[in-house]
C-alpha cells in the first residue's frame, strides 16, 4: 500500500491561514494519510488538530522552531522541525514563550520601521491578523497586501520588503541548544529546508554533521525552497552522515502557493521518527 505523508505544515496557530481542525480536513481531502502539524514555536494547534481528526489520518504532533547558529555573524537564522515531543517540558516550553515574545517585540518594531517611511500598515491591524497565533512576517506581508503596496506574500518577502530593507533579526534560540531539548522531551529534530539560498543564507554541512553528533535525526530534502541540486546535495549528505530524508509541503494555507502532499516522506523515514520518539505518540482517530 502507498503512504501519503507530509510532514511539515502551518494553521492559524502560527502562519497558516486553516485553523488546525480545517487543516486536518484539507490534509484527508488532500489524500494524505499522515500529515505533521508543525506551527512556528507553538503546540497551540495539537489540542484542535486532535479533535477534528478525520478517520483514516494518522497526525504526528510537531512544531517547527526558530533558531540561530553563532557560527557566523549576524547569526544564521534557521528552522528545526520538532517531531513528537513532550509539550510540557518546562524548559522547551520557556523557550518558546521566550521566543514567541520577541517575536511580539521584532514584529512592533519591524511595523514602526514601515510607519516611519510613511507606509500605512498599523500593528493592531497584524495582531489581528495573526488572531492569538505565533506573529511572523506573512501577517505582516498580509498588511501590506490590504494596503495596496504589493500584490502577493512572494512580493513582500522582496528585497525592497519584509526580505531585506524591513527584516529585522529576532531573538532564536541556540540550534544546539534546541536539538539538546527536543531530544530531553522525547522528541525527533529534523532540520528543516537545510539549503534553501534563495531564503537567504544558508549553514555550512560542517555545522549540520556536528547537529548529527548531536542528536540531530534527519535532514528535510524535498521542498519547494530546493532547487534540484540542492535536494540532491540534502540526500547525499544525509546518507553520509546516517540521517533519514524527509519531504514536506510546508504548507501555509494561502499565505503561499504550495499545496497539502505537494512533496512527501517516505514510509521507512515516518517510522524511524516514530520509533525514536518518546514524548508524545502519532495519532490515528477513532
Ligand atoms: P518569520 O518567521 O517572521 O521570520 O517569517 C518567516 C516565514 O515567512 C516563513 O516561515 C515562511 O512562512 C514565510 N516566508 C519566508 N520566505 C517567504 C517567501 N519568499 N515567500 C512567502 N513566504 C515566505
Ligand atoms: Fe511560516
Ligand atoms: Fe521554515
Ligand atoms: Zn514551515
């Protein structure tokens, strides 16, 4: 039998635009058969996800968290994919209030920025639309669309936009630091989108063997942001160092373009993460 899998997806907890209950929907409509919630430093969607499960979807609890590498300065900012985990370890849980919060603060400054080149977008305004869900630059990019200034998410992350002129850094926790918790609360890292350049700069596979050695257990491989090549180098490096490979949509609802299954994990990948984890189990309903 085929397995559908998509293991990286956002609601409204973070910067999704379903809610969790209509994410699982969409995910049984899309013909998955397991889908990962994976919302920006948050577990907010797991209660709702769970609940609406549709018959039939397995739903694997993650969050995807927001990290920086001191390798080199201004620090590299990435993502870990957090599979499975404890949502109540006291010092994971911290750090993602911790980053939540400057997330709050970066965003408010990041719209006083804009305001002070006289561009009309307000910050009750991005609160809103961030509705209680984790803020990040696509509510910004929301704002900017309602105002006229540009026409797509993809035009505000342009360079003259939330890309570059407006960017400002946010306080991530310390990658070593995150895959050292994961692991304490039961859960699997998997690096997402490792060589995505044309987000911005990338780390070197130097920082992602010490991840491994570190308890890092795969490397995400398929996903819109690789090019070819760059999903090719992904897999070559995984098997190098032993990590297993996965495939996600990344999903955003319409923030972005990418739809539910648009890549997929294979079934071996989904059951070693399974298998390595501890913290919480993958779900099936009924
Ligand atoms: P933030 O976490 O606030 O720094 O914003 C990063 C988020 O913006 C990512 O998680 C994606 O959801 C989204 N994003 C990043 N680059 C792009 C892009 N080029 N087009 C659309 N969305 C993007
Ligand atoms: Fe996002
Ligand atoms: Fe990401
Ligand atoms: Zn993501």
């Amino acid at each position: 039998m085929t397995h559908r899998i998509d293991l990286h997806t956002h609601s409204t907890a973070s910067d999704g635009t379903l809610a969790p209950a209509e994410l699982v929907r969409a995910a049984a409509a899309a013909g998955l058969d397991v889908v990962a919630i994976t919302d920006h430093d948050t577990t907010d969607g797991w209660e709702p996800a769970l609940r609406a499960l549709p018959p039939g979807l397995r739903l694997v609890r993650g969050a995807e968290l927001s990290c920086r590498w001191d390798g080199d300065q201004p620090p590299v900012p990435l993502h870990l994919l957090a599979y499975l985990f404890d949502p109540a370890h006291s010092e994971l849980v911290a750090e993602l209030t911790r980053v939540r919060a400057a997330r709050l603060a970066r965003g408010e400054r990041m719209v006083a920025l804009l305001r002070a080149d006289g561009i009309d977008v307000d910050w009750p305004q991005i609160l809103a639309l961030a509705g209680g869900g984790t803020v990040g630059r696509p509510h910004i990019a929301q704002a900017l669309i309602r105002a006229g200034l540009v026409a797509t998410t993809s035009e505000a992350f342009g360079p003259e936009w939330l890309g570059e002129r407006y960017r400002l850094p946010k306080d991530d926790i310390d990658v070593f630091r995150a895959v050292r918790l994961i692991r304490a609360a039961g859960g699997v890292a998997v690096f997402a989108h490792p060589r995505a350049s044309r987000r911005g700069r990338i780390v070197p596979d130097e920082l992602i063997a010490e991840l491994a050695e570190a308890g890092l257990v795969g490397l995400e491989a398929d996903h819109e942001d690789h090019s070819p090549a760059e999903r090719a180098h992904v897999r070559g490096l995984a098997a190098e160092l032993g990590l297993l490979v996965t495939g996600s949509s990344d999903f955003h609802g319409s923030h972005k373009t990418v739809q539910l299954g648009a890549f997929t994990t294979g079934v071996e990948a989904y059951e070693r993460i399974v298998a390595a984890s501890s913290g919480v189990t993958a779900v099936a309903s009924g």
